[in-house]
C-alpha cells in the first residue's frame, strides 16, 4: 500500500547510516563497546544509574519481572489498554497479570483506585505503561506501592523522554515506530544495582562472561549460574541507537508542535488535556468519537484519502487474553472509540491539514 500520508515516517540522516556502516565496517556485530557506550548513553540521557540493552521491549519486561523474582503465585496489575507484552510480561515468569481499567476513554492510562480496588495479598507488583507516550500518575502509583511493599515498573515502550517520578525499573523498546527507532531493541533502566545485574545476566545466558570479554582476552571460558536467555541486542542497532540518542529531544519537540497544531484543529476529539500534552512524549497521536459508527466513517474516509490510520485493541478482548477478562468499560471505550492519526519526527503542517480537513467533515457526518 503507498500512502498519500502513512502512519509514520522514519528517516535516518547520514550521521546515523555512517554509524552502522562504521560498526560493519569494523566486523564486530554482537554486544561490545558501542551496546556499552549505548547503555551508558541512555542511562546519563533518562538520569538511571544502570541500563541494560536487550533484544526488545518485551525481553526487557521479560527480564524486569524476572530479575524482580516475580514467580508464580505472585499477581501482577497491568492496566488493559496497553500493548499485549506489557500483559504477557508476567506470564513469562509464571505469575499472573490483574487487569485494571483506565481513568477514562478520553485519558486511557492506569486508573489508581482501581489499582487499588485489585490489591489482594499476593500482589507484588504494578506496571504503569506510559500509553501512546502520555506519563501514568507516577506519584500516586510510588505512594501506592510504598504502603503496600510492592514494585513498580515503568512500561515505557511507548513514552521514551517521559519525565515523571521514577518506578522501581523502567522498560523502553526501540521498536520501528517508537521515539528512538532502530528496528529491534530494549533496554531496561533502574537504580537498583541487584536488578542491573541480574538483568545483564539473564539476558545472556547467565554466563559468567561474554564474547566481547574473551574477545579482548579476559577470559578464555565461562561458567554459567542461572537459567537465562538469549535476549541481546546486537552492535549495528546500539550504534545506530548511539547516533540516534542526541536528535530525539528535539524530534519529541517537532512531535508535540504537530500534536498542538492536530488539537487546534480538531479540539471535539483531543484526547487528554492541555497539561498532559505538554509532559508527553507522543509516541502518537488519537482522537475519540462518540462512537463506533463515527470511527468507522471517519477511518473509511482517511483511507480512501490514502491517509493512514491505527487502533489499539484492549488486552482483556484478544482472544488470548478472555481467561484474564473482567469488565473494564473505559479501556473497553477507549478501545472503541479512538483512531491514531498520522504523527512521526517527519509530519508537517500541511500534512496536519490535509489530515483535518478529511476528518472533520466525515466526523460530522458530511462526507
Ligand atoms: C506499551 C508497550 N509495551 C511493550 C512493548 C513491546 O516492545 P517490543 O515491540 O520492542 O518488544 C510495546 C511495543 O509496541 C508497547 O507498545
């Protein structure tokens, strides 16, 4: 399909394409200096102490609640408007994810009360994402989870460059589409020695020492003390994330400019309010009807105009998910009744335009 205007845009300068080339160049591929210096980089850039790079966002999650202990038995509160990794991540250790609702369709994140409502004893831990790149309520979440002895994660798939009062550890992807793209990528970022460390092991094997080591003669073997994975990131996409790194801010800046000029054109269907925008980091950009049938005619007339558009689904209505189901109406709703507009480092004014003056008639029902 070859859209007029697609969903998003990634563009890579020379800067970034001769960073690759160079990692290439030098025939070192798997983690080594440049996944170091990418971790440390992000680390100083997010103000953690410790960043692990891994293999995705969901390894990172992965990893997060293992490295946490989380076993099973142990419960989990997930809000359900979310990506499914933020739900499965969980799973992976054998505890079992708790849905929770949003605070409404207009501002779908993690609902603290109704946190709080899910509490039981085996509770152990949160995952407050940070949906469409919107901060959760962090600080009502650290209060929560310091009275009642439970860790908080940041799912920050979506909102790399968020600044809000930090969870325990802190999850990023470098997913195609996100803030700080390189294809596939993670990292995982907390203050938490222990974590770190466990996290580092775990991602490769447990092994007591990496190719890079040997590589530079510092060790010739190694022993191996857990039960880990393969879940490393490899050179190209640290130095590509390495080159990256410096240009997102401002790309979240160009981001924000195009969601305000979005917001004052179709202000009946903005999400969130003017505060929030301010503190996002826009991962993307959605609007919300007042219902299915105006989403439906909305996105049938932006696709007919070549314009691209997405939905997330709500975890707790996939069908892999139904076992963990229980009524959650907002991010039901929100589900429902939203449509991701086109938003990258790239759109411009007059792409906002063409994109309002399609939407605007349909939604009125005078397309
Ligand atoms: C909220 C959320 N969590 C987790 C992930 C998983 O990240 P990845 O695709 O890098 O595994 C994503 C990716 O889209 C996401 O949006």
């Amino acid at each position: 399909m070859s859209w007029e205007i697609p969903l998003t845009d990634v563009v890579f300068d020379e800067e970034d394409l001769e960073a690759v080339g160079e990692c290439l160049r030098s025939g070192w591929l798997t983690m080594g200096p440049r996944t170091k210096a990418f971790e440390a980089a992000v680390a100083a850039d997010r103000g953690f102490a410790h960043a692990v790079a891994v293999s995705s966002g969901t390894a990172a999650l992965h990893l997060t609640c293992a490295a946490l202990g989380l076993t099973a038995g142990d419960e989990v509160i997930v809000p359900a408007f979310t990506f499914l990794a933020s739900v499965n991540a969980p799973r992976y250790v054998g505890a079992t994810p708790v849905l929770c609702d949003v605070v409404s369709p207009a501002a779908p994140l993690i609902d603290v009360e109704d946190v709080r409502a899910k509490l039981t004893p085996n509770t152990k831990a949160v995952i407050a994402v940070h949906m469409l790149g919107y901060p959760a309520a962090m600080a009502e979440l650290r209060a929560l989870c310091d009275r009642h002895g439970l860790k908080l994660i940041e799912d920050a798939a979506q909102g790399f460059g968020v600044d809000a009062p930090r969870g325990d550890v802190a999850c990023l992807s470098f997913f195609s589409k996100k803030q700080l793209a390189v294809g596939e990528g993670g990292m995982v970022l907390t203050d938490d020695e222990a974590v770190a460390a466990k996290v580092r092991l775990l991602r490769s094997h447990a092994m007591t020492s990496g190719t890079w080591d040997r590589h530079r003669g510092h060790e010739d073997s190694y022993d191996v003390v857990g039960f880990g994975f393969n879940f490393r990131i490899d050179e190209p996409r640290a130095a590509l994330g390495l080159a990256r790194l410096p240009k997102v801010a401002a790309e979240i800046e160009h981001r924000r400019v195009m969601v305000r000029a979005y917001r004052e054109r179709l202000g009946a269907y903005a999400m969130f309010d003017d505060a929030a925008v301010e503190r996002a980091s826009h991962f993307a950009f959605t609007v919300l009807f007042e219902d299915v049938e105006t989403r439906i005619r909305v996105r049938e007339a932006l696709f007919a105009a070549g314009i691209q558009t997405t939905r997330y689904p709500a975890v707790h209505r996939l069908t892999e998910f139904e076992r963990y189901a229980t009524p959650l109406p907002h991010s039901a709703a929100a589900a429902d009744r939203h449509l991701a507009l086109p938003l990258s480092a790239h759109t411009t004014l007059e792409q906002v335009e063409r994109v309002s003056s399609v939407l605007l008639p349909a939604a009125a029902g005078r397309a």
